[in-house]
C-alpha cells in the first residue's frame, strides 16, 4: 500500500494547534510564540511532512522562489555572482529559480514565466529588461533588482559596481607608472558595465591631462572573453600603448597570451590592467593587476533591495554602487 502523504491538518493535530498556526510557523509569517513554532517544526519533523512552496505560492499569490536570470553562465566572473546570489537567497529562506538566456527575446520569455511561478523576486544580472514586462511584474508585486545594468528604469532597484571610481584607479596607476600612450580594449557585444567603464577611463586620463584624441588607442575584440582578448592581441598591427586597461579579467588575460606569443611581455613592454579579479587573474602565470569586484557585498545588498521593494512596490528607483578596489600584481605593480 502506498504511504498516505502528511498534510498540514495532521501536524496541527500533532502539535495540538489550528491549520492557521501550522501555516505561519512553516512560512515565518505572522506572529507566533518561539514554543510553539518548536513545536510544530518537531511535528512536522517526526511525521516527515514537506512543504509544498509552490503550493503555498498558489494560495497567497508568492512562492518562496526568487527568479534569477544570468547568461554566459561559465564566464568565471558571472559563475562566482550566481554562487554568491545562491547562498544570499537561501541564507534568507528563499529557494533560487535560475535560467540562462542567450538574448532579449529569452529574457522577455523568462520574466514571463517567472510570473507564471509568482516568484518572490526577480535578480536580473544580464540583459536589459523591457519596460512593458517590468509593468507586467509590478502589477503583480514582483520587485525586480538589476546588477551591473543600465540603471534606468522606473520601479527597478540596481545594484552595480562602481566602475567610474575602478577607471579612475587604473588611470591614477597607469599614469604613475609613467605610461603616456594608452589602450582601451572591449568588444564590439559589450555589455553596459563594459562601456561605462571604457567612458569613465577616457575622462579619468583628460582629467590627468592626456590628449585621448591622440594618446588613446581604441582596441576592439571580435569576440568575448579569453578568446577575444587573444585574437586582438595578434590582430594588433598599430604601436602598442605603453599601459592598456581592458573592461574584464578574460579578456586581458587573452591578450596577454596573445602579446607572450608575439613575444610582447608585461610589465616589460606595456603595462595591462584587468576587471573582476576572477581565479584565474591571480595564477601565476597571469599574475593580473585588476579590479576586484565585491561578489558578496553585491549579492547581499541585490536581497536587501528585493525585500526592501516587495514591502512598497511603488517607492522610487533606488541605486546603490559598491565600492571596487585596484589589486597590485605583476602586470602594472605597485608604484613606490
């Protein structure tokens, strides 16, 4: 015979409490007496009973999942986000609902479908949401938090890395190191981070009286990542800068290989500074000056934000920038 599933009646029954008590001791919302919540969790316990979220979610309009929508998954940086977003979410009491896309038209079908799970939140750490289904989200009291994207949406919170104060640290370095010919290196599919970045290194160099127009070599990657970097390292046929600031960690590691092979070596023959201080930028045969970007620190204050919005939908657009710090390595060392 097949065993009869527990319901919340029976660990009401156990516990010697309503259906109403049993509910708010398993969620943690409302009010209740730390005994008596001890009580029905021991109920619970000894009758092997297992909430049913998505259940829950049905009956008061939320489920205890936050949606979470990522792309390039195995780009290392990105890949230590999610990991960090994961514990936040679960250190909160939340279960985390995550999806890849690969561009706009799967993150329009993602929040869709988020919505249909009436998820908690929604975390967006890549692409740009549409305006048309970020109302669709607040009409049905989904708060919305983007990371490291374009903060310009109504009713959307944000939570980005401080690019402009990361560019102007690796000017300020360069700069000091006596570089006077200057390198930006991205790609063509940057995202807005990327560009930001490039933007504010151009205007930190004018304020520390380099003429960009003459002294600032644009480099762009056909591709993302490692490979791009590599590619535009071969590629580059113009007088190499004596210091290059590149918009993330794999791409600076790929030119650097790329310069290695063509027997171009840093900080030697140029100084190279990367973003994101993944893994890799510290191996040493990298040895990478970079930024270092707070995954924890953006990750902690992506939840507070979401919670923050699901108690008023309707506050103002909040965004809040976390601090970013240069790390010295061999590429561009210290200077005195």
């Amino acid at each position: 015979m097949a065993k009869q599933t527990v319901t919340a009646e029976d660990v009401a029954k156990r516990a010697g409490v309503s259906r109403a008590v049993v509910s708010r001791a398993l969620s943690s919302n409302g009010s209740i007496s730390p005994a008596t919540k001890e009580r029905v969790l021991r109920a619970a316990q000894e009758l092997g009973y297992q909430v049913n979220f998505l259940a829950q979610g049905l009956n008061r309009q939320r489920s205890h999942l936050i949606g979470v929508i990522v792309a390039r998954i195995a780009d290392p940086f990105r890949s230590r986000l999610l990991e960090e977003l994961l514990h936040e979410i679960q250190r909160r009491g939340y279960q985390a609902l995550v999806t890849e896309i690969s561009g706009e038209q799967d993150l329009v079908a993602t929040l869709r479908r988020f919505t249909q799970f009436r998820v908690s939140g929604v975390i967006v750490t890549s692409g740009q949401p549409p305006q048309a289904i970020v109302n669709e989200c607040v009409n049905l009291h989904i708060p919305v938090v983007g990371i490291n994207r374009d903060p310009d949406i109504p009713l959307v919170d944000f939570v980005c890395s401080d690019n402009r104060a990361g560019a102007q640290l690796a000017a300020e370095q360069l700069l000091s190191a006596g570089c006077r010919r200057f390198g930006w290196l991205n790609t063509h599919g940057s995202t807005w981070a990327g560009r930001r970045r490039g933007e504010a290194f151009s205007q930190a160099l004018e304020d520390g009286g380099v003429d960009t127009a003459q002294q600032l070599q644009i480099i762009m990657a056909h591709e993302e990542g490692y490979a791009g970097g590599w590619q535009a390292a071969l590629a580059h046929d113009a007088e190499l800068p004596d210091g290059i600031f590149c918009a993330n960690a794999q791409l600076a590691c790929g030119f650097l290989d790329g310069m290695r092979q063509r027997g171009k070596q840093a900080p030697h023959d140029f100084h190279l500074i990367g973003f994101d201080n993944t893994p890799q930028s510290g191996q040493f045969s990298y040895q990478l000056t970079t930024l270092h970007q707070n995954t924890t620190e953006i990750a902690h204050r992506a939840l507070t934000r979401l919670l923050e919005r699901a108690k008023n939908p309707l506050q103002p657009s909040h965004v809040e920038w976390v601090k970013v710090e240069l790390i010295h390595r061999h590429t561009s060392p210290r200077i005195g």
